[in-house]
C-alpha cells in the first residue's frame, strides 16, 4: 500500500471549502476587550513626553499604556530556536514599546478599551512631544562617519559584518586568460501579504498568560513572550490555530509579546490585538532589500576560476533575524558554484526602515536574482551558453560545503535543467529571438538555484510527536510542527498511515498546536518540516506500530516480529490473511481483564544532517518596449525536492511560490517617502499584488530523487519555488531586448528607464 | 450610536437583526448569525475574503453597510451545503483540484465563483480570471482555483445539456 507519492485530499480541506475550519479571530471570547496600538508619527528621534488627558475621557477606555511603563527589558523577536550560548542569541534589541523611535510607525503607546471604536478614538487623542532626527533610509546614509546612532549597542549602525574566503582569491585571480565580468544587482523590500493579517488575543487562566495567536512557531513565541515580560517559559502558553498563511512573517514574535502583557494590566480580561492590514504592512516585517556587488574571472571554457561578493542587507529599524539572511545569501552564492576561489563579504544595517524579517528562502530570492542574472551577464559578455555555464560550474552530488559542512546527499539538478530545456526548446528560441528587431519582442530566460533543507548546523533542530490510540483502531496525532496552508497535516497524515500500515481516515490529526499540550517543534520556516519534523513521525509511528504488534501478538500468541499491519489489519509477515483487525487489538488492549494498557508512543527527533534541494524556472515572454510591459508567454518550474510525499499538494507549493516569484520580478515592492519614512503603498490596492488575471498559467514538474537522509527520501520544498523566477524573467527581457537590468521588480517604470538608456526609446 | 432593525434572508431563513447604523455587514453576519465562513483580510474591499452573495450577486461585505442588507437575499459560504452538510459541486471541486492551502481566502473565492459555474455558456480561463480579480490569494497563484471554477462550470453546463 503506497500511500507516500499519491495526490491525497488535504485531511483540512472540507473544514476550510465548508467554513468550519476556526482561524484566531473565530475564537475571540465575547466581551473581550480590544487594545489599539499608537505608533509614532516620525521615523527617528524620542518621545519625549505623552498627553493623554483627552484620550482617558473617551467612553469605554479600560486602560492606557506607554512606552515609559512598559517593563524595562529588551528582547528579541526572531523565530530561531534559542541558543543557549549568549554569542549565537538573536540580537535583543526593543521593548514591549519605544520612547526611542526607530521607524515610522513604530509602536509607543497602546490603549485598551471596550471596544474598537473606543480603542481607536482614544489612540487618535493621544497628544505626543517627540525630539526629532531627521530618518535615516539608505544603507548609505546610514553607514556614513557621524551618522546618528539607531541602537545605542551598535553606533556606527551595522548589525553584523561578515567574511569568508574558499582557497585564495587573489593568487586565483593572477591566472592569465581570464575574462572579468562585474556586476552590481538589487533587490526591493517586499511584504509578505498573507491573507489574513498579523492578529491575537490574550487571557489569564490558571495563574498563566494564554495567547491565542495566528503563529506559525507557537513554542518559539512562548519563549519570547517569557522574555519580554520576564516570566517563566511555564507562565506563558500559546495555542495556534489554523493560520491565513504566514510566508515567514508570522515567524517572528509579532502583537504577541504586548498583547500577552496588555492581558496582565487588565486583570487577565480577554484582550484582542488585531492590526489592520495597514499595520500588517507597515508595523511586522518585511523582506531585506539587498545590493549585491559581484566579480566573476571565467576561463575560457567557461570554468569559474574566481568569485567574490560583496553584499548589503537594509535591516530596517530592529534586528529581527538580522544578519542570517544576508550570511544565508552569501553563503549560497558559494554552494550554488562552488568551484574556484570565492570569496564573500556581507553588511547588516539599520536603518529607520520598516523592519525587516524572514521572508520564504530566507535572503536566497534575493541573492538568487543577483547570482542568476549575473551568470548570464557572463555568458552575455563570454559568448558562452548558459545552460553549458551553469551545468559545468554548479554543485554535483557529493560536494561538502567547506563552511558549513552541507553535504550533496542527492541531485537532479542536471535533469531539471535538461528536462525546462525540452519544454521551453530555450536554446534554439535563444538563438533565434537574440536577432530580434522592432517593438514588441519575444524572450526566453532560466535560473537555477539550489536551497538546504532546515537550519542544521547553525541549530540542532528537535521535533516531536505523539500518537494516541483510540478504542476503534484510529488515532490522534499531534504534532508540534505547524499546519500553515502548505499542507503539513496532511503530508504527516500520509507518513504514520504508511509507517504503521493503516488507511487515512483512520489518522486524525490535531491541527492545533498549545504549547501546553502539544509536543515541542519549533515550528514552520527553513523547509524543514517534512524533513525535520518527517522524521519525528516517522520514529513515533515505529514505535506506534511496534506497540500495537506487541499487544496483537499477546492476542493471538504469536511472536511479535512475525507480524504486520496492512490496510488497517493485523498479518503474517508477507502474507494478506487478515488475522485481526487493528479494532480488535484497540478495544481489548483498553478494555482487555488482565492486560489492559493504553497504547500511545511519543518520540523526538534532532536533526543531525542537511540536505539541497534544487529547480529551475524557464520562461517565455514578449516585451513590449514603446509600451514598457512584459507578457508571460509560458512558465515552468522544475523541483528536485526529493520524493514528493504529496504530488497534489507539492504542485500547489510550487505553484504559490512562482506567484509570489513573479511578482517579486516585476510588480511587488513597498516605498517610503524619502522625507519622513512613511510606507506610502501600505495596502492592497497599492501594493501591486497579482490577482488571477496578472498571473499567467503556472507549470509545475518534478525530478525526483531519493535523498538518503529525508526521512522518506524528501527534501525541501515549500520555500523554493520562489527563487528562481525573478532572475529568469529578468534574463528573458535581456534576451529579448539585449537590456540587462540589474534590478527588480520589473515595472513600467523601470523598463522605460532601462530602454531609454539603452535608445530602444 | 443609533441602533436600527434589519429583516433579511440569510441562507434561506428570514432573519431581524439589531443594528449598528455604522455596522458592516459582514460584522453583522459574523457577530451575530455566527456565520464565521466570512473573513476580514483588509476591512476595505481589497482582498474579498468577505465575499457574500446580495440578491445573487457577490459584494464584499466589508464595506457593505448592515442598513442595506433590508429585505435582500444575502447567502454565505455555510448556506452551500445542504442541511444534512453535504458539499455542493464547487466546494468539492475546491478539495479534488487543490485549490485549497492556507484556506482563508477560499470562503470568499467560493462565493465569488457562484455566478461564473451558474453561466449558461462556457467561459475562458481568461474569463474566469478576470472574474475572480476581486479576490486576493497568496498561496496557490489561483491555477487550482481556475481549474476547480472551470470544471464545475463545464460540468454544470454538460448537466443541463443532458436534462
């Protein structure tokens, strides 16, 4: 019975087509009350001083907090697992709430009342005295001599600087033949935009601050809650239900913290905090815009002889997961060729930006554009063929990475790449669209990447699960990994149904996470939980089954290893007749006169090994130069994820992904009114979303591989999709207009100062 | 503030409700019918995640004042399902496509998608599209919403061919 490789119905579906399923703002108890948050009015600079004498006279206003109560305790708010060594914490560096202003719209004061009107009425009297300095916004800027310090613990405003070097660059530079390609590439702040926005709500129960919040790391923000208020880790619970999609924003500690100590101030009363979509743009993360600036020296047969980077991530105005993006796409540039001396050298700074976070890929979309339209400026200025450049220079099965020991455990890559070329005919269309005249003209493009699978060995990740049987031969399954809309219950339905040898609807899994029930996981980002968290089940369902043949064994007076479970039914090993049913051992094991125990397995899994994943994108597209438009002709992502657990649910991984790659490419990106810092485009409407009309029809495929350290030969995959699509359609327009851009999104706007430059206009 | 009565069908059943005169709709709906199916992703009509039918015609309730809904027809996501909860065509044709990944966003989708498999002619995906350009999605790039939407309408249309 092959369960694992099928397209199985997601086991939330029905809950969610029917409007059962329950997300955060669906459990608000009534008569909670509602807490507003006032945020500054200036990017940088103090408050000094509040009135809030018209704001108490607003009917219904419970209570007002500001930035000089809040206790005084700076912590961090990254979704990491914690590291027990001081070196290696996330930077903690804001308190519940700020007297030292470090954005737009950052968080000074909040008001708690009976209901939203009152909250919001109430925020909007509050009278505030700020010292002002003028906001810094460029990277530039910031780093300058005297520039004004943003946290006081890094005066001269860079987070973290980082290095490395791979053998000896400037020796490998002295080879004679070599050709010199330069290239300096950016990328923009984009938001995340899940649907539904960043919201919670927090109550008092049994001596406990309970937050119920849209999460997708439920058990690292009962850690950061414990450390902004200063309480035990036990004095904190948080329960996530099914979340409106999270893309790495809601791996971050977000209104939880504050709302977890608004609930103390009101006497453990229900306290909803709920930001708008505005907030959810302006006041959570966003993703790190970066410049890169890349040397290539190619042999003459396309060989890479050396490489160096040099990279700047805009951190915006707190630290967040800070320099771990910016070291992630760095450390990729290398992993993605690894041949030559490379060299790379990377900046964090603040700035009095919108703060940024994790983001799906975690710095390697950005550094993905960069590294993959780079490669075609090279084979541009070499004459060399793309597709020959990439295939003879990347990482192949067996590559240790020096750094951080990653290991090649599988690839199909070179499939991939060979299989988008058969799809698209790309190097025939190349040649041929590369002759091109006149206004509108077509294009083809590709990138590859290459992306790890959880964080090992920054972190050794645990995961854990748990297994109850029912006296009907079902079970419950918790999981301490998060079900965020990519399909995780499901494809850990799928796993203990194959391991133990029963039929999905005998698995119910517990889609709710509580971190007082729940078993410990530190939740969704990095790709890593089929991979991570896969392994977890697997083991519990081992030892499930086990247990469960144990006891049919006692029943029928046969030895154990003699036994099977097939299709819900106890067998001979290697045999079909069905001797029990799985019902008959469920229901004598719990109700049996002499030997009644209840079957249950718990079992956690670190995670001591990584592995890559790998895809392309190829496109077609036509480019309009007069009218400065581009039109996907045709897209395609192919995905060396491993064995694919869940054809079905796989593809729509991969089809979000190249959504959100897409628009990343040539609409998305936030702006700020270089004056005052302010988000201008802080909404729906002028954030340029794609809808299903600007999107084109998406193509998904898969090599599969079978990754020996995937607990079921999988690697990841809910990240990946996304990163090689800007650089592709950005190497598209070069094809079919000679015009290399070196920066996204490729808007009107962009491409008409691109072809302006280049007098195609 | 002025509270006023509104009497409307909501999933069949005439119903009066005490309003806010400044109430949205989808409060309304959400605060006191229950009908938690409708979601608020921007309290604007950007997103329509609140999407509902009035009088067979889908609006955002986000922005649909309460004090309009009087005498209409107004019909959710919980009013497809037969009262036994037997899915209808679309809501089964959102799980056997696909369409389905974070979920909060399907409510309105569904709703949204309600006159284009009711057509009496075929649509183009194109057409489809452009008709479900109200509604914001960030999972799913809409390919298996498209194709659930396409397939019930064609279904449909070959249902009535055969009758």
């Amino acid at each position: 019975m092959d369960i694992i490789g099928t397209s199985l119905k997601r086991v939330d579906a029905f809950d969610k087509v029917t409007g059962k399923a329950k997300y955060t703002p669906d459990l608000i108890p009534p008569h909670a009350l509602v807490a507003k948050v006032l945020h500054s009015t200036i990017a940088n600079g103090w408050v000094k001083e509040f009135d809030l004498s018209e704001a108490w006279k607003v009917e219904g206003v419970v209570d007002i907090v500001t930035c000089f109560d809040v206790p005084d305790i700076q912590f961090p708010t990254a979704g990491h697992p914690w590291s027990t060594d001081p070196k290696h914490q996330d930077i903690a560096d804001r308190k519940l709430l700020n007297a030292r202003v470090r954005c737009y719209a950052d968080d000074i004061a909040a008001v708690i009342a009976e209901d939203e009107l009152a909250a919001e009425e109430a925020v909007r009297k509050i009278k505030v005295t700020y010292e002002e300095f003028t906001p810094i916004l460029t990277m530039e800027d910031a780093m300058k001599e005297g520039a004004i310090t943003i946290h006081e613990e890094k005066p001269n405003n860079v987070v973290v600087k980082s290095a490395y070097e791979v053998g000896s660059f400037e020796e490998a530079i002295k080879e004679a033949g070599l050709t010199k390609v330069v290239g300096d590439y950016e990328t923009p702040i984009v938001s995340h935009c899940h649907i539904e926005s960043a919201n919670s709500f927090a109550y008092m129960e049994s001596g406990k601050i309970v937050v119920v919040s849209s999460t997708q790391i439920p058990h690292i923000v009962r850690r950061v809650c414990s450390q902004a208020l200063g309480v035990g880790f036990g004095d904190i619970r948080i329960i996530k239900p099914y979340i409106g999609g999270g893309f790495g924003n809601k791996q971050d500690a977000l209104t939880e913290p504050l709302n977890a100590y608004l609930t103390t101030r009101v006497g453990g009363r229900p306290v909803v905090l709920a930001y708008t979509r505005e907030e959810t743009f302006a006041c959570t993360r966003t993703r790190h815009a970066m410049k890169f600036h890349i040397e290539s020296y190619v042999r003459k047969d396309g060989s890479f002889a050396a490489r160096s980077i040099k990279a700047y991530s805009n951190q915006g105005a707190y630290a967040s997961h800070a320099h771990a993006l910016v070291a992630n796409a760095v450390n990729g540039f290398r992993m993605m060729y690894p041949v030559g001396a490379i060299k790379g050298e990377a900046y964090t700074v603040y700035t009095n930006l919108a703060t940024a976070g994790a983001m799906r890929a975690y710095g390697i979309p950005q550094i993905g554009f960069a590294l993959e339209a780079h490669v075609d400026d090279i084979a541009k200025q070499t004459g060399l063929d793309p597709l020959k450049l990439r295939t003879q220079n990347m990482m192949k099965l067996g590559y240790v990475d020096p750094m951080t020991t990653i290991t090649c455990h599988s690839t199909g890559l070179e499939e991939c790449i060979q299989r988008g070329e058969q799809y698209l005919s790309y190097t025939k269309k190349r040649e041929e669209y590369a002759k091109q005249t006149g206004p509108i003209r077509k294009g083809v493009g590709m990138a590859i990447f290459c992306y790890k699978t959880g964080v090992y060995p920054i972190s050794l990740e645990t995961s854990a699960c748990r297994m109850v049987l029912n006296q009907d031969g079902s079970l419950q399954m918790q999981i301490g990994a998060t079900e965020i809309g990519q399909g995780a219950d499901t494809v850990f339905a799928m796993m203990a149904a194959q391991t133990i040898g029963l039929t999905m609807d005998k698995i119910h899994v517990v889609s709710k996470q509580d971190t007082d029930v729940t078993p410990y996981d530190t939740g969704a980002y990095a790709s890593r939980q089929t991979y991570v968290s896969g392994m977890a089940v697997k083991k519990t369902a081992e030892s499930f089954r086990k247990k469960l043949l144990e006891f049919a064994g006692f029943m029928l007076k046969k030895d154990p290893w003699d036994l099977d479970i097939k299709e819900n039914y106890i067998v001979h090993t290697n045999k079909d007749e069905h001797l029990l049913s799985v019902a008959d051992v469920a229901i004598e094991s719990c109700y049996s006169l002499t030997n009644s125990t209840h079957i249950a397995a718990e079992e956690s899994h670190h995670c001591t090994d990584n592995t890559y994943s790998f895809g392309v994108c190829y496109t077609e597209l036509e480019v309009d130069i007069p009218m400065c438009q581009i039109k996907i002709l045709d897209i395609i992502n192919i995905h060396d994820s491993g064995k694919i657990i869940n054809r079905q649910t796989a593809s729509g991984q991969v089809h979000g992904g190249m959504s959100m790659g897409l628009g990343y490419g040539m609409y998305e990106h936030l702006k700020f009114d270089p004056k005052t810092g302010r988000m201008l485009n802080d909404n729906l409407l002028d954030y340029k979303l794609m809808t299903a009309i600007d999107t084109p029809e998406l193509h998904a495929d898969f090599v599969e591989t079978d990754d020996p350290t995937g607990p079921y030969g999988n690697k990841s995959l809910g990240e990946p999709p996304t990163i090689p699509v800007a650089p592709a359609i950005r190497n598209a327009v070069l094809n079919a207009t000679g015009v290399a851009i070196n920066a996204i999104p490729l808007h009107p706007e962009r491409l008409f100062n691109a072809f302006t430059e280049a007098q195609l206009i | 503030m002025a509270k006023k009565d509104i009497t409307c069908t909501v999933n069949g059943k005439v119903r009066t409700y005490s309003v806010d005169v400044r109430e949205s709709l989808s409060d309304m709906l959400r605060g006191q019918a229950g009908l938690d199916s409708i979601k608020h992703g921007c309290d604007v009509g950007e997103c329509g995640a609140c999407t509902v039918l009035i009088d067979g015609k889908p609006f955002n309730s986000c922005i649909y004042m309460a004090i309009w809904a009087e005498g209409k027809e107004i019909i959710t996501l919980e009013g497809l399902s037969d009262t036994k909860g037997a899915l209808s065509d679309i809501q089964q044709a959102f799980i056997d496509e696909g369409a389905v990944q974070c979920g909060f966003c399907t409510p309105g989708f569904i709703m949204a998608s309600i006159p284009i498999i009711s057509s009496e002619t075929e649509s183009s995906r194109e057409e489809i599209r452009r008709q479900i350009s109200g509604n914001l999605c960030r999972c799913t790039g809409y390919e298996n919403i498209v194709n659930a939407i396409e397939k019930t309408q064609k279904k449909r249309i070959a249902e009535k061919k055969s009758k």
